[in-house]
C-alpha cells in the first residue's frame, strides 16, 4: 500500500496471522483509520464494531471511495436514483463484513460461523473495534487478557491477520503535555500493548491534520517504546482517507 509507505521506511511490517494493535486517545481516529486500512487492503474481512451504526461505517466507506464528504454521502443514501446508486456500487466493491452491537465471544463465535457459511472460509482479516467495548472488559483486566488471548489463538489458528483497536490515557503527563504525539507504549491501557506481535501508536493533529504513527512494539522489528520517532501521514477525516504526505 504505497500511502503505508512512511510506515514501511521505519522497518513496520504487519503480517498474516499476526495481531495488529492500534491504540491512541480519544478522538484519534483509530476507527477510520483501521477502516481505510482495510478497506485499501482489498482482502475478505470481517468487522466487528460496537460504536458505528450500518448507515456510518456504509457512508464512510462510500466517502472513501467517492472522495466526497460523508455528509454529502448520507444525502446521496437518502435521495435515491442514480446518486444513490453510485454510493451502494461503492459500499458493494470492499469485501468487508460488518457485525454491530454488543461485543462478546458467543456473539463473535456466532458471526464468524455465518461467516464461513456464508463464503465457506474465514475471513483473511479480522477488526475488534475495540478491545473495551467487549462485556465486562472496561473494568476487567482478566476478561481483557481474554481478549487478547483469545484474538491471537483464532489469528494463529486460521492465519487471519487481526486488528484490534485500544484506547491510550488522556490523563498522563505526556498526553497534557504532547496531546497531538502518539502515546508510548506505558500509556496503553493495562499493559495491553506489550501482548500483539505488532502495536502501533496512532494521534491526530486536527489544526494540521497531520496523522502521526509509531510503533511500540513488534516482535520482528524495530519498535520505539516511547513513541517519539514515528511515520506521519496525511489524514482527511471527512473523506475517511490517510495518505503519505
């Protein structure tokens, strides 16, 4: 992916049947970021989101690959006749399954099986948005260390590369004193981001638009755990795209 570039030129090498976290503070983008991501993959993947509606992630997508903003989307969506036409073709040509609602391994089990019956195989990738929005997982540390362990048992086993989305503290000293640079890997909520074959650090400037991304920890590569060197893109949050500037 040529706009991943930036990311590639720092030794980051996401790989099948690994698990990719991504973790920022609130209001970073991780959501759009991880759909752009998969949706520029062009792979079969199925995406579990307890945050989006239907009607968001099919305007976001359709923004994407329209290069229209969502608003001017979801007019499209409610018109009907040719415009909406032109943004269904656009949802229809990314191979992404979505499952919305509440986030718990019985439901998760239940969709990857309608999966599978569905295209009788699994999915090449598999996005958790996120990791606190599974039941009992806020203020749980076991039920999340489940998560993880269960993510990374279904990536090995099926060789799936999964995303899982985190959140980061907005309480630390570096998150006051650097709000717009990615969060080191001890500002990752429970530790979680020393568990993932790959951890990358997402933060957004809104007043540049810059997208800034470091990676804290890669099991074959080079990592920063503090997050201070790191790749910038380009981010449009209107049109959900990221590019290499």
């Amino acid at each position: 992916m040529p706009d991943l570039q930036p990311l590639y030129d720092m030794g980051v090498r996401p790989r099948h049947g690994e698990v990719v976290m991504v973790a920022g503070r609130s209001g970073t983008q991780k959501s759009g970021f991880a759909l752009w991501w998969v949706a520029q993959m062009g792979l079969p993947t199925l995406y579990f989101s307890a945050d989006m509606s239907p009607f968001t992630a099919s305007s976001r997508i359709a923004s994407m690959f329209l290069g229209e903003p969502t608003e001017s989307i979801e007019v499209r969506m409610l018109s009907g006749g040719q415009a909406r036409r032109e943004a269904l073709d656009a949802i229809e040509s990314v191979p992404i399954t979505f499952a919305f609602g509440q986030l718990d391994w019985p439901s998760v089990d239940q969709e990857l099986e309608a999966y599978v019956e569905l295209w009788d195989s699994y999915p090449q990738v598999v996005v958790y948005d996120n990791l606190m929005d599974f039941e009992g997982a806020e203020a749980d540390y076991t039920v999340q260390m489940n998560v993880m362990s269960n993510a990374t048992a279904f990536a090995r086993e099926t060789g799936a590369t999964t995303i899982l989305l985190h959140h980061a503290s907005d309480k630390s000293w570096d998150a006051k004193a650097a709000p717009f640079d990615p969060p080191g890997r001890n500002e990752v909520k429970g530790g979680l981001s020393e568990k993932p074959e790959l951890s990358l650090s997402v933060a957004l400037d809104p007043n540049t638009l810059a997208y800034k991304i470091a990676c804290i920890k890669q099991r074959m590569g080079p990592s920063d755990p503090t997050a201070r060197r790191y790749a910038v893109m380009r981010a449009e949050p209107d049109l959900t795209r990221f590019h290499a500037r």
